[in-house]
C-alpha cells in the first residue's frame, strides 16, 4: 500500500512539472525543504511563492519538500523564498 502510495505520489509530481513547465518560460526548477505541518500550510506555501506564469510552488508536508519552477530570467529561488518569509 505505501509503495503505490509513492507510485501515485511520483506521477502526481511528474505531472506537475509537465504543466508548470508548459507555462513557464525559461523554466529552471529547484527543491528545497520548507517546514509546515497541514494542509493549510501547503495553501498558504504553495500561494505565496507562486505567480502565474513566472513561478510555481509544489510543497509535500509528508516530506516537507517544495519543488519551485520558475522563470530564471524574471526571478529566482531567493526572491521566491522571500515572498513566503513575507507571509508567514
């Protein structure tokens, strides 16, 4: 069961990027580990770090990890990590 867990996990991922990357010119992505603990802080994390068609926040709370993909020509990793810092 929690092999096909992460299976469904993976492909859900991999499809994410697929679709972020379709939107994102000059896409560039990154992981990096953010700490929360609900669903509410995956809203909240996913919302802050994300503009359309510039950057994209995936964040799983089981592992804590968020995938950011985003134009390297209009932002970068710590601009998007300071939009989340603002926030919270």
């Amino acid at each position: 069961m929690k092999s096909l867990k992460k299976i469904v996990m993976a492909i859900t991922l991999l499809l994410s990027f697929t679709v972020s990357n379709a939107q994102i010119k000059n896409a560039k992505t990154e992981t990096v580990k953010i700490f929360g603990n609900c669903g509410m802080c995956e809203t909240t994390i996913e919302k802050a770090g994300s503009l359309k068609k510039i950057a994209n926040v995936d964040w799983n709370k089981d592992t804590k990890m968020a995938t950011l993909t985003y134009d390297a020509k209009k932002t970068n990793q710590d601009e998007i990590l300071k939009r989340h810092r603002n926030v919270n």
